[in-house]
C-alpha cells in the first residue's frame, strides 16, 4: 500500500487521539526515515493497532533501523518511547530496565522529563515504585531512580494534565499511574486534583475515576467511600452530582421495553457501585429473571461482598419476595444445592421462602443424580407451600423414574391447590403427554391457580381432543389470568375449533389483555387480524 493511499484509509477512520491507527501512523512517519522500512512498519497500524504497533513492526527487520528507536524516544506518547527502549534494549542485547536507566542517568537534567516520566509510568504498569523498578537496572539504576524522583513535581503535573484529556482512556491510564507513582489512592488523587480545579471540570474528572474502578473491578462509589474524609465533603458531592446525573440518564434504558436493554443497563450500574443502590433494588422487582440475577449481582458487588453472604442476609430478613431474586442468582453458582438445601431445612424461615428455595433446585446442576432423595423428605413436609416448591423442582427429573413418576400423582391428588398447580408445572415442563386428561379435568377445579396451571401444562401436553374443554375455560372462566392461559394453549394446539374460540375471545373479552392474547393465537395460526 502507497503512503498516500494509506493516509487516506487512515484519515477515513476517525480515530480518537492516542490510542487510534492515525496516531500510530503519524509517529511512524516521523520517526522512521528510511522509505522502504517506513512503508512496512507503518502497515503494522492497521487496523485500529496500538499507537506504538510500527514499533515492533520495525524490530524485526534488517538491517536494524536504531536510528529510528532513538528518535522514537522523543515522541509525545510514552508508549512510543518505551516500547521504543524495549526494541532497542533487545537490539542490543542487554535488559529494557538497564537501558531505561542509561537514557534517565544520561539525559540533562533540563531535558531529563521525558525519560523520567516513561521510567515513572512503567513502573507503576509493571506494579512497583519507580525506585523498586530501577533497583536491579544495573550500575545506574540507583541514579536513575533519584531522577526520577527529584522530576516528581514534573511528572504529577504531567500527569494530572492528562487527567483532563479529551480520550477517556487516556484519563483513566494518567489517573492510574499518578495513583501508582504517589502511592495514593485514586479517589485521593481525583479528590486532591479537584482542590485546584473548576466545577466545569468536574466530569472528565469523575469519567477518569470510572476507567479506573473498571479496570480494578470496582466502583467508584466504593473508591470514594473507602477514601473519603470530612473534610473532602464538598468534593465528593460534587463528584455525586456528576454521577447522579449519569443515573438518571440511565433510567430510560433501566425501564424499557425490552429485557435484554434493560439487563444491559443494569450491567452498566456496575460501575457507580453503592452510588446505584435505589435503581439496583428497583431492578430487584424487574418482570424478568434475568434481570433481576443481574441487579443481584451487580448490588452485592456494590456491598462490597460475595453474591452468597449477600443472599444470606436476605434470608434473614424472612421475606419470599425479597430473598426471590437472590435466590435465583444463587442457582449459577458453585454449591447450589447445598444453598438452596440449607435454606429449605430452615424451619424457622417462612413456608413460601422454604418453598422457594427447593423450586430453585430445579435450575441447580449440582447433585441431580441425588435430587430426589433430598427431595423427598419436603415432599411430605405439612406446609403446603414446602411441598409445592418440592414437587416444582420435580420438573427437572426424567418422568420416566418410577418415584417421580409416583410423587407426582400423589401431587395431583393434593388437597391443598397450591402443590397440585405446582405438580402441573412439573407435567408440562417434562412434557407428560399421558398427563394430558388429567390436566383437563382439572380446568374444572374450584381453584383459579389450578385452572390457570391446568391450561398452562395443556399448551405443552394438549391434543385436539382437549380443545373443546380449554375452548369453554376461555369462554366462560370469570378469572382473566385462567384465560389467558387458555387462549396461550389454543393458540399452540389449533384447529378449526381453536381459532374460533381465539376469535371470539379477541372481540369480546372484557379484558385487554385476554384480548392481545387471543389475538396473537390467531396470528400463531395463520389468520391475520
């Protein structure tokens, strides 16, 4: 490719200053002279490469080009000029940590910034003070270190001036290497950094300590908690404000539509931490599952704990629709079963909560084999709602084992409505088509929870045959949740007797929804409303 084609592609894409093809580019072409090495190298920024990629690119060719490395040191990115002392240390056989000392300890003192900021910033990347990362640098590291240090002022001002750069990324990287190289905390940087600055600032500021929690796999409502002192009062809320507006900028997505933007958004609350605690508790009552995982998950990182310590304080609590979604989180997690067992053998602990804890299990992987036996003692349990959670983890058992196969008529049979709705659940979820009589005669019972459970299993173990029963339930049942499950069977069995019942339903329901329902099986049948 031509340089001048070349520029052109580069120029198309718009890359962001520091980190895209065109910066990698424009340092290659004024460092590297020599036409032929110049038009190799500089490909290797393609496409969208790191700023210093041409730097490796022209290692490996012959002859060495060291002019180019030496020049490479005086460019603006420190990337360039430490990945250009690496490549030369290489070249020329000796350690990157040696060579790095040689260029601090021999550049004036007036012109030593440079090399001292780049001595400064790998340190801190490879995890070490400057002084710790130049200790074994060779005869000069001791003096090299001392540099470094002696330029400190030079290099927080530096640094603090990139806290303020137009990349985000770039922010963040100076907010974490003037953290390391203070050996302060982030927060206590940002905080210090606000003393000396305007209010108008204050988002680029507060955008650099998210890049920061990011990458620590925090929050900055965590950084700024853990750090934060009375007399920084002012400081943090101004901080607070600027993330308190990023919140409400996120409530659009946080009550959407669609499930999957709303679990999205959750995510994205991640990083505010305990700063997000109201909409994260929100989320917890979400309509979706997953969701609600997610704002589990992301709220115990926000306290600070594992999901399992934060699931057991909500036990504690004694609430069903509270411990509900942290229960469910649990479910993926290492030691399910013994979770979800432990808090069923609870007898303290409300009958819907111990309930809740087995219908979980039937999502759990672990210990399947040994399911039922750890079932079967809640399978007699005197709470109704114990029995019912039991019977629904039954759902994820081969029906075709003889004792599922009998504790799940002993279900049916139940006097209590909620373990025969849930022995209905377990019928359609393994898809019992034997089962299909049963659930229809039960479309009769005094109970609506039955009925709607009845025609829910009917929409995966119905035939024709059971039309006419699900045709009278949708037509006459005075519960709209029964009907709706009615019209959701009719529409997947068919047929002539279905669609009529569906069209009926569609124009005369009283109840919108079981009207949106019905309409939606006419289309699943092919008649367009």
């Amino acid at each position: 490719m031509s340089p001048a084609l070349l520029l052109v592609v580069l120029l198309a894409t718009g890359q962001s200053a520091g980190t895209g093809t065109k910066d990698c580019w424009m340092s290659c072409q004024r460092h590297v002279t020599d036409a032929a090495q110049r038009a190799r190298a500089c490909r290797a920024c393609l496409p969208g490469g790191r700023v210093d990629a041409w730097v490796g690119a022209l290692e490996g060719m012959r002859p060495s080009n060291r002019e180019a490395l030496v020049s490479a040191r005086k460019d603006a990115d420190w990337r360039v000029r430490w990945a250009a002392v690496r490549a030369d240390a290489r070249l020329r056989g000796v350690t990157e940590r040696r060579l790095l000392a040689e260029w601090v300890a021999s550049t004036p003192a007036s012109s030593d910034l440079d090399a001292c900021l780049t001595a400064a910033r790998a340190a801190v990347e490879a995890g070490q003070s400057s002084a710790d990362f130049l200790k074994d640098a060779g005869a000069r590291g001791p003096e090299a270190a001392a540099r470094v240090w002696a330029r400190r002022e030079g290099i927080r001002k530096a640094l603090e001036l990139e806290l303020y750069a137009e990349d985000a990324t770039v922010r963040g990287t100076a907010l974490a290497h003037l953290s390391g190289f203070l050996g302060r905390r982030p927060a206590r940087v940002v905080l210090d950094a606000l003393g000396s600055r305007p209010e108008a600032g204050d988002g680029i500021t507060a955008g650099a300590l998210k890049v920061v929690a990011e990458r620590k796999r925090t929050s900055v409502g965590r950084l700024l908690l853990d750090e934060a002192r009375p007399a920084d009062e002012a400081r943090v809320n101004r901080l607070f404000a600027v993330y308190s507006r990023e919140l409400e900028a996120l409530q659009v997505d946080l009550a959407g539509p669609d499930p999957l933007q709303r679990r999205k958004a959750v995510q994205s609350l991640r990083v505010y931490g305990p700063l997000a605690r109201r909409e994260l508790e929100h989320a917890l009552e979400d309509v979706d599952r997953w969701v609600r995982e997610a704002a589990a998950r992301v709220l115990a990182d926000a306290e600070g704990v594992g999901l399992r310590l934060a699931a057991e304080r909500r036990l504690v609590v004694g609430d069903a629709t509270v411990a509900r979604p942290w229960l469910e989180a649990m479910v993926h997690e290492k030691g399910c079963a013994a979770f979800l067992l432990g808090a069923a053998r609870e007898t303290q602990l409300p009958a819907a909560l111990r309930g809740d804890a087995l219908s979980q299990l039937a999502d759990c992987d672990e210990g399947s084999r040994e399911r039922f036996a750890a079932l079967a003692l809640y399978l007699h349990d005197s709470q109704a709602l114990v029995r019912a959670g039991a019977v629904r983890a039954l759902g994820a058992l081969p029906a075709r084992r003889t004792e599922v196969a009998e504790a799940t008529s002993r279900a049916l049979e139940d006097p209590a409505p909620e373990v025969v709705a849930a022995a209905l659940e377990a019928v359609g979820s393994q898809r019992q088509s034997t089962r299909g009589d049963d659930a229809a005669g039960l479309l009769g019972s005094e109970h609506p929870v039955v009925r709607a459970a009845a025609a829910k299993a009917l929409e995966h173990i119905g035939r024709p045959l059971h039309v006419k029963d699900l045709a009278v339930c949708l037509r006459e049942d005075p519960v709209s949740s029964v009907r709706v499950a009615a019209a959701q069977a009719l529409g997947r069995i068919g047929g002539p007797q279905a669609a009529a019942a569906l069209s009926d339903a569609a124009a005369r329901d009283a109840d919108t929804h079981v009207r949106h329902v019905s309409r939606e099986g006419m289309k699943q049948l092919g008649f367009g409303l």
